[in-house]
C-alpha cells in the first residue's frame, strides 16, 4: 500500500510518502517544516492563529506531493500542542475542509506505541530491553521494549523543547541559572516519570526527532543534512554536554549560524539537549543511537495493516 501520513507536531509538520510491503516501509518522499503550532500553547491554552496558518501553508505544499505521488489513503496524527490546546478540533475541522484529510488527536501512550514500532521496525526481534526516546515540543516519550514486542513500559511527559524554553528561557542567551532550574525540571520529570527498575532494565538506545539528529549534524559539522550520515549515528553523552554547554552560551543569532542546526531550531534547541542530556544521564546511557524511523513509520506501518 502507498501511504502519506502528516505529523502535525508541537514544533514541525512533516510528511512522509511510503510504499510499505510485508512490514517494510520504503521512503518516496519525506519533508519536514518547522512551524512552530505549539507556540504559547503552555500559558494560553489555545492554538494562535498565526501558527494554525504556518501549519497550514505547510499542508497546502503536503497535498499536492501527495497527490502527485498518487497515495492510496493519507492520514494525520496530531500530538502534544493540540492535545492541550481548547481550540484543537477547530484545527482538525479547517484541515479536513481545506485539505480533506482525516485528522485525529493520538494520546501520549498511543503517540509513544507508534514511536516504538517505527524505531524498531528494522531491528531483530528480541535482544536487551531497549530505550526509545522521542524529543517533541510539547512532550517527550519514553518507550522500553524489545523489538518485535508491544513495550514493557511507555510514558508521555511534558519535557518538550517547546514547553521547556518558554517555561524557563526568559533571556537570550539563557543565564546559567535558567538552564539549572530547566535542568532540574527536566531531571525530576524523569525520575518522577520512569521508575528506578525500568531505568536501570535498559542497555542501549534510540533517540528520534529534530533535537537527537540536529546533535548528530552539529558532531558531523554537516554543511548540508544527510540522512544517511545521520540515521545510525552515534551519540556520545559528553559530546551532547560539551555541545550543550556552547549552545548555551550563545546568542540566538549565534546558534543560527552553528554548522548542522537548522536556523529555525535555534530558539529551542537547548531545551531540546537538556532533554537529551538529562535522559541519557537518567538512562545510565554513555551513548545512543540517532534514528529517523519514528512516529512517522509507525504510523505508516499501522494504516498498511
């Protein structure tokens, strides 16, 4: 089946074009925008206008891939920004009059299944209980299992790249107590989030989304992204800290400049490796591995069935 599937995000909409066949998903097309729908969402609790528009500007491009490449059913997943917004099924409606294109709000455990299957798609059944940590805007989930295997444990929390930098970055760049105090909040979502035994169970890792692949092009110095640098790449946790510790320190016109980060990452990426830090620390993890199989394939895998 020839499948398109939108991530309407916290902080970007992708798109992902598939053939999947016997449980393997063949990428024809994949594009990601970063439009930022999750924007003050946290304090106000309603998705502004101006970002409902980036989202759907993005969409208007996404039909016509779609169509072009002649998908057989498209569906659209929706996470952290409008499961929390009051305004999230207006949203939905303009999508489907727009667009025609079904979209549903998943709940962070569903979000975090998906997550799963797609992470793990290619890798052999069983082995070590593994670690899948999905970095969003809004939230970050945290999913142990064995591949071939429904997961033993899976939460969504509030960490989000997003969340995080308007709750605790009020000064560019961010002062060394706002990192501490965003730091602190991070680490005590964790421990409260994920037990001491599930943390401890965990051997290796995968993490996916912009934040774990934006490290892996910065590490690389990547002029241009390449997916086949980054997919696979391996991250070391002091390399996340030492790269962390400079993002920290500069200005945001500075970080828009850094080689391997996309300039619109710029305002969230470090929340984004604190996430990252904290739960390779959390984890016992010294290093993990970058993916780009996520939610994405999950979802695609699932509307194939």
């Amino acid at each position: 089946m020839r499948v398109g599937v939108v991530d309407l995000g916290t902080n970007t909409t992708r798109l992902l074009v598939a053939d999947v066949v016997d449980g393997r998903v063949t990428e024809l097309d994949r594009r990601t925008k970063i439009t930022r729908l999750g924007e003050k969402v946290d304090a106000g609790g309603a998705l502004v206008d101006a970002a409902m528009e980036r989202v759907f500007a993005a969409l208007s491009e996404y039909r016509q891939a779609i169509d072009e490449l002649g998908a057989e059913r498209t569906v659209a997943v929706a996470t952290s920004a409008v499961r929390d917004a009051r305004n999230g099924d207006y949203f939905l409606g303009q999508i489907k009059e727009r667009f025609d294109i079904e979209a549903r709000v998943i709940s962070g455990d569903e979000e975090a299944q998906l997550t799963f299957a797609g992470a793990t798609a290619e890798r052999p059944a069983g082995g070590d209980p593994l670690l899948v940590l999905d970095i969003g805007g809004g939230s970050t989930e945290f999913v142990v299992g064995r591949a071939g295997e429904d997961p033993s444990f899976h939460v969504s929390t509030q960490a989000g790249s997003v969340r995080q930098t308007e709750r605790h970055i009020s000064t560019d760049p961010p002062p060394g107590d706002q990192v501490a105090e965003l730091e602190a909040d991070v680490r005590g979502i964790i421990e409260a989030a994920v037990p001491p035994a599930v943390r401890s169970g965990v051997r290796d890792g995968v993490a996916v989304a912009g934040t774990p692949t934006s490290m892996a092009a910065i590490e690389q110095r990547l002029e241009r992204y390449d997916s086949s640098k980054v997919h696979g790449y391996r991250l070391q946790l002091d390399s996340c800290e030492r790269i962390l510790e400079k993002l920290a320190t500069q200005p945001e016109q500075e970080r828009r400049k850094v080689v391997g980060l996309h300039p619109d990452r710029a305002p969230t990426i470090v929340a984004g490796a604190v996430i990252l830090v904290e739960s390779m620390r959390a984890f016992g993890l010294e290093t993990i591995e970058v993916g780009e199989h996520d939610i994405l394939y999950g979802a695609a895998l699932r509307t194939a069935r």
